[in-house]
C-alpha cells in the first residue's frame, strides 16, 4: 500500500516543490520571525529566521532559513541567502514522517554511497510503513547516477535517535563519485 501512495505523492510533491515553492521563495523570507530551534543539520540549537507553523511545509526541520554552516560560509545571512536556501530545498517537509519506533530491515549494501570514497549498488531500508530504496551506478571515474526513492530512513541505520523525522525524498541526479 505504501508503494501505491508514494506514486500517487511523488506528482503532487514535483508540483508543490518545483512550481509553487520556486516562485514563493521569493516571498517566504517576508513571513520568517527569529525563533529558537535545530540549527546546522540538528547538530545545535539557536536562534534564526523560521517560517510560522501554517509554512511548515516549506521549513527544513533541522536548519533557520539561513542554512547549516556550510552554506552559511558560502552564502551569508542576508535575504537573498534564504531564497537561495529556499530554492535549494524545495518543500522539504511535505509528507515528513515521525517515526516514534526505531526498528528498521535492511536489504542489500547499507554501505552505498556517492562522493568521495563512493560504492555503487543498492539498499532497501523499511521501518514503520515506509520504505527508501538507494541505487548508485558509477557512470565515469568521476560521476554516479544516484536514485533516492521513499522517505529518508538509513540514517536511522547509523544511530539517529527517536523520534526521528522521515523526510520525503524523489531524488534521481548525477553525482559526484570516486572510490
């Protein structure tokens, strides 16, 4: 059943990201107020622009509007910073699942990965209902096709703590590789 609703998500997820939430980037930084919460991938806490509850959808859950540290150093903390982190991650939200038991099945190499110190192949990842499917195929010396499919769960696989925040994933991209 889960597979049949992920079909049926993954257009309406394509529409909300790319038109509706491209545009409203533009916009979106106008709602944001300073509050305090998850800073650089959830790793601190703190205070940075966050969009009112009824945005949620177009929120990262573990960052403000200005981003991790990372894009911080690169982009700053200025307007334009949040439209591009906003553009950057489009509706991450939507269909988010938290997940209260941490209990998951993996099928195949849990090590898949693309970047530096790649390995190419694939993983099933299934805890409470839902699913995430990793393939990765080295294409050059340098690049991978990399398909990301379902809700992100592996990091579960690697010791995420519960409540964890499943986010909804569509993501078929080249990328960097090398092993």
């Amino acid at each position: 059943m889960i597979y049949l609703l992920y079909i049926l998500i993954v257009p309406v997820q394509l529409v909300l990201a790319y038109i509706v939430s491209y545009p409203l980037a533009l916009i979106l930084p106008l709602f944001a107020s300073s509050v305090f919460g998850p800073i650089d991938n959830n790793s601190g806490t703190g205070f940075g622009p966050r969009l009112p509850n009824w945005l949620a959808w177009f929120q990262t859950w573990d960052n403000s509007l200005f981003g991790d540290s990372t894009f911080q150093s690169i982009n700053g903390t200025s307007y334009l910073s949040m439209v591009k982190w906003l553009i950057r991650n489009p509706l991450p939200c939507f269909a988010m699942r938290v997940l209260t038991n941490d209990t998951y099945t993996i099928s195949g190499n849990n090590a898949v990965s693309d970047g530096a110190r790649g390995v190419a192949g694939s993983v099933m990842v299934k805890s409470n209902g839902l699913f995430q499917w990793v393939w990765i195929k080295q294409i050059s010396s340098t690049k991978c096709i990399y398909i990301n499919l379902g809700w992100n769960l592996r990091a579960m696989t690697m010791g995420a703590t519960t409540p964890y925040k499943a986010t909804f994933s569509f993501s078929p991209r080249l990328s960097g590789f090398s092993s």
